[in-house]
C-alpha cells in the first residue's frame, strides 16, 4: 500500500522527507502490519493504539503520522497528554481568569482544527497519549459525536462561544493507552465505538529487531532478551495479569554499543519495579524473577 507525499505549503521551510520505507527502517513492524495500520486510521479516522509497557506506542504514533504527510512536518501533528485533571475547557473552549475578570478562550483541539481548515487539501494528526487517563466524555463534551468519520464537517454551535463549530475531513486523532494501567477504569463505549483499536505487543520476535540484537553481538543481552520472552510467557499465563502486561522490547533498543551496565540499568531500575508492582502480592514470584535476572547480570 503505497501513499502519495503530500506537497507542503509554499514558503515554508521544506520537513525532513519521510515515509512508508522509512518508517519500516525506524519501527519494529512489518509492511503487511503497517498497511493495516495506514487504512484503519484513513478509514476510521480516529485510531487508539493500545498495549504494554516498552512496545513503542508514542514512538509509533509519530512516525505513522509522519509517514502519511511524507515529511517530518511538525506543525501539521500535536501531541498532548490526557489527566485526571485535564477537561472541556482545555480541549475545547472555556473561561479563563485574568488580573479583573474571565475571558473566554479556545482549547488546544480547537485551534488545531482551526488551522486544519485553512489547509483542507492537507493532513493533520491530534495524538493524545494516555487517553484513557482523562474524564474522556467530560473532555470532548459535543464533540464526541463530531470526532465520528461520518460526521465531518457537520457543525454544531458551541454552548460558551455560540460559534459554529465542526471537526475537518482531513483531522486524524491517534490515542494512546497503556493496558498493563491498574488505576484506569475502561473506555466507555459511546468513545470506543468512534475509534479503531490497533494492539500493539513486544517485537522480540521481529525479523529486524533480531538482526539489530545480532549486531550488537553481546552474550549478556541476548540471554537477557530470551529471559525477558520468557518472563513474557509467565505473565501472560497468570490470570491477574495477560498478554496486555507483558514487557516491551523498547526498553532494549537504540543502543550501537551495549554494556554489562547498560543491562543492569535497565533491569534494575525499569524491569525489576514494574515486575514489583506487577506481583506485589505474589513476593515469591517477584523474588525468583528478581534473581534469575539478576543472574544473567551477574553471571
């Protein structure tokens, strides 16, 4: 599935070329799974990338996004972040106070797809990381039913501004969520049933990602990696946890060379504590998985 560069705006300094080719260079995933990834957000048009720990979801949200416009044009995608605290008014519109009184003022998506608008024959992207960590109905407010891919340019007035507003054609949102997250509670469905949902898991397995393990031609990381497939088997055996928990192969990548301390770092500080919290009440568990790693560090 090849897609067209898009033309970038005149007088404006000409992004970094990027695209399909380049992103399967950059992303542990193959061509059938990227063209997947390509249609379901062309179709759908709102897309939740979703899985553990270390697969790459950011990561890949960017580059998918890149690899459509066919440049690293960073003024057609903006990322936020959702909170416990983040709602309608920094999304959409909202009162805010100045020095004597409230002034109304438009949200981050708002002006997003305001300037949107004025490039219609171009693609923009909202990434949202976390997007399950907000108040999701009370943030998108009445735009829940404009996000939809059939309800484009439909215009609804505003309930502060009283403007006209509608969300463009050419405005793909790409969330992210973590699913090895105890605290959130699920998607409710009036947003699930607007958005695709791509489950992306650990690359150990990918053919690129082991020509790059193979390169850096280390013994310890590589006994390291087959322990941490085989950590992954444990957790996704154990009914409190599943495959949505298991350990992403990013916390191994974008090393030229590797050292024993890289390992230990690694293991010690970013595995070991989510593996604590995974198993905080099974200690055994914890403990023999604490050792065994600790092993291949040590031996």
């Amino acid at each position: 599935m090849d897609i067209i560069r898009e033309a970038n705006p005149i007088n404006k300094k000409e992004a970094e070329p990027y695209n399909k080719k380049e992103f399967l260079k950059d992303v542990y995933m193959t061509e059938t799974e990227y063209d997947k990834l390509v249609k379901l957000l062309l179709r759908k048009k709102n897309l939740i990338l979703q899985g553990a720990p270390g697969v790459g979801k950011t990561y890949i949200a960017k580059r998918l996004a890149y690899s459509i416009i066919g440049s690293k044009d960073a003024e057609r995608i903006k990322f936020i972040q959702f909170h416990q605290s983040y709602g309608y008014e920094d999304f959409v519109e909202g009162f805010r106070p100045t020095e004597t009184l409230y002034k109304l003022e438009q949200g981050v998506f708002y002006n997003f797809c305001r300037q949107a608008e004025n490039n219609p024959d171009l693609s923009y992207f909202f990434i949202i990381d976390e997007i399950n960590r907000g108040n999701l109905s009370k943030i998108f407010g009445e735009l829940l039913m404009l996000i939809e891919n059939d309800k484009r340019g439909e215009k609804l007035t505003l309930p502060l501004s009283k403007i006209g507003f509608s969300v463009p054609e050419n405005v793909y949102i790409i969330g992210m969520m973590n699913t090895a997250d105890r605290s959130l509670a699920l998607i409710d469905y009036a947003l699930r049933r607007r958005f695709a949902f791509y489950n992306l898991k650990p690359a150990f397995k990918n053919e690129k990602f082991i020509e790059y393990k193979n390169k850096l031609k280390n013994h310890k990381f590589n006994k390291i990696i087959e322990n941490i497939e085989m950590l992954n088997i444990e957790i996704n055996n154990d009914l409190s946890l599943g495959e949505g928990f298991e350990i992403g192969h990013s916390y191994f990548c974008n090393f030229e060379q590797v050292s024993d301390e890289d390992i230990e770092l690694i293991i010690t500080y970013e595995i070991l504590p989510l593996l604590e919290e995974y198993w905080f009440d099974d200690i055994d568990k914890y403990n023999e998985w604490k050792e065994r790693l600790k092993g291949v560090i040590n031996g």
